[in-house]
C-alpha cells in the first residue's frame, strides 16, 4: 500500500497578501542614482519574501500540507550579470534559516522548479554557465536553509535543437562540466513538447538522476509509449535518493488547450493514476499543478474523500485500500 501526499506550487490563493514573489526589473534598479540603496531595497524585498514563504508554510500547516514547492524568485535579481559582486546571501541568512528550521521541524519536504532558461544541453557554453550560475543561486539558498540540497530542483532536459538525439547526448556530455554539488540538486522532468518519459529515462538512468514523471506532460508528448510500462523503471531512479518518490499531476485546461493546466485537477484522472501505482512503492509525493495552487489542492481532497477505497491519513495524504 502506498501513501500518496498531495503538495502544491509557490504561492496561496486564499492566504492575502503573501506573494513569495515580489520583485524590482532591473530597469527600475538602473533608475536608482544610489546603487548602494537600490541593493538595500533589493534586500528587503527578499527577506519580505522568505517571511512570506514562512506565512506560506504555516498556513499550509494547518492543512497538513507538508510538500511544497518554494518559488525561485525570492530574491530579485541575484543572478543578473550586472550584479554579480552583491552578496544577496548575508542580508537574508537569518530569514532563510529559520525558514528552514520551521521546515524542518514540522517535517517538510520543500524543493525549487528553475525557470525554463536554465539548459543544460546547450552547445553554447555562455548558456550553460548561466544555467549553472542560477543551479548555485538554489544550492546557496538551500545551504543557508539548512536543508540538504539533494535532489531539490526540478529541471527538463533542454532543448531539441533540431536533432532530438544529439540534444540528448549533448546532455550527458555537458554534465560532466557541471559541478558535483549542482549535479545533487537536480530531478529530471518530462516535458509536453520535446522529450518524452522514455527519453528522460535513458539520461537519468545513465546518469543516476532521479525522474519527476509528468502524467499531464506525457499525455501531451509521447511515442507510442504506456507509462505504466516504465513506472519500476521510474521508481528504480529514486533507489539511491533520501527523498520520496516525486511526480507531477495536473489536468488539460482543454482539449483545444490540451498543453496548459487547468484551474483544478481531474480527480477521476488522478484517481486512475493511484489505482495503477498503488503498492509499487511506500510513499509517492505528488505535486499539484493548477492555476487554483492550494484551492485545487483543498478540492482535490474533499473530492477524493468521497471515494470509498480512498483512507485520509491527514488532511492532504491518503491511501488507496482497495
């Protein structure tokens, strides 16, 4: 029998006035005369964003939510290559710890999706040091929480360039360009539009990177393939991970808008979901990706509750009890 607990991304649509995401352009940073106080305000705007990443975990607390993905703008700016002699890290150390502390003590599992442009399979080596320079922007952020970094950003394998193949390759040869304490952070996604499960398998299997499985990716991007068929293979790229297994749910906004996520999730889809894997593995975290964040979640939950071989063990973990 496996645990299945539901988690949900970045921000709350029902707790007011707590963005995680507040931000300064760098239009509006140059428009500062005194550049010493521009980076002041840059600093208060990110520990106002960790306290209310803080408000965030409390809040979700007290639904027994206790899988969360942070949003990886906290601090606006830091990785911008006209700041990069600012120490961004000492100012906002205290907050980040005692985010991570709270973390920690109410036994939270919380990790980062990076934004698309970080790729890691580009021949341009200007796009992968980038790439790198945001990896370690997240491993400093997760150091400073206290949290072991391992396994906490959530990346797609890049590009297709043209020659799907190559890309691939390109990967796994860059990797070994990439830092040994980045390539610890990273989980591999499939995509909706490029590279399928069985495609982000091959990599992570020959580099023994774990796979977030996507059912509403894979739905949208496959070669003929079932993903049931590869799930003990999905599951065996966790083997060696200190974390549960991970995989993303969300639901087709349409079928002519097939690609983008859906205010809620179809909890019939879901369901189907749980009956297939139940018992392959102890625990599977499953992160919601709807436009409605926690609301969906909240949902999602009395929904399922109705269902008679469905047991709630919190408020947002259950089991299938057929």
């Amino acid at each position: 029998m496996t645990l299945f607990r539901l988690g949900y991304v970045a921000m709350s649509v029902d707790l007011q006035n707590a963005s995680p995401s507040q931000t300064m352009t760098y239009k509006r940073y140059q428009q500062i005369a005194d550049k010493e106080a521009a980076k002041r305000k840059l600093e208060r705007i990110a520990q106002s964003n960790i306290r209310n990443c803080l408000r965030l975990l409390k809040h979700n607390k007290s639904y027994d939510v206790e899988f969360f993905r942070l949003s990886s703008r906290l601090v606006p700016l830091a990785t911008h290559e006209e700041l990069s002699e600012w120490d961004y890290i000492t100012p906002i150390k205290e907050d980040l710890n005692e985010l991570g502390t709270y973390s920690k003590e109410k036994h939270m599992r919380l990790d980062f999706h990076p934004d698309h442009f970080v790729v890691l399979n580009s021949q341009k080596q200007e796009i992968l040091k980038t790439s790198i320079k945001v990896l370690k922007y997240h491993y400093l952020l997760l150091h400073h929480m206290g949290l072991d970094p391992t396994h906490r950003c959530v990346l797609h394998l890049g590009g297709g360039y043209k020659d799907k193949e190559k890309s691939l390759e390109q990967f796994i040869e860059n990797w070994s360009l990439i830092p040994n304490e980045i390539q610890k952070q990273v989980m591999i996604e499939n995509d909706d539009t490029t590279y399928t499960l069985e495609n982000c398998l091959y990599v992570c299997e020959k580099l023994n990177i774990p796979l977030v499985f996507d059912l509403h990716h894979h739905l949208a991007n496959y070669d003929n393939e079932n993903w049931a068929n590869h799930w003990e293979r999905v599951i065996e790229t966790w083997s060696h991970s200190p974390l549960p297994v991970k995989m993303h749910i969300s639901s087709p906004k349409s079928e002519k808008d097939f690609k983008s996520h859906a205010d809620y999730v179809d909890v019939e889809m879901f369901l189907e979901f749980v009956k297939k894997v139940n018992g392959s593995i102890d625990q599977i975290d499953c992160m919601i990706e709807a436009k409605q964040k926690d609301r969906a979640l909240f949902t999602l939950v009395e929904e399922i509750k109705k269902h008679p071989n469905v047991k709630m063990h919190s408020e947002s973990s259950f089991t299938w009890e057929a």
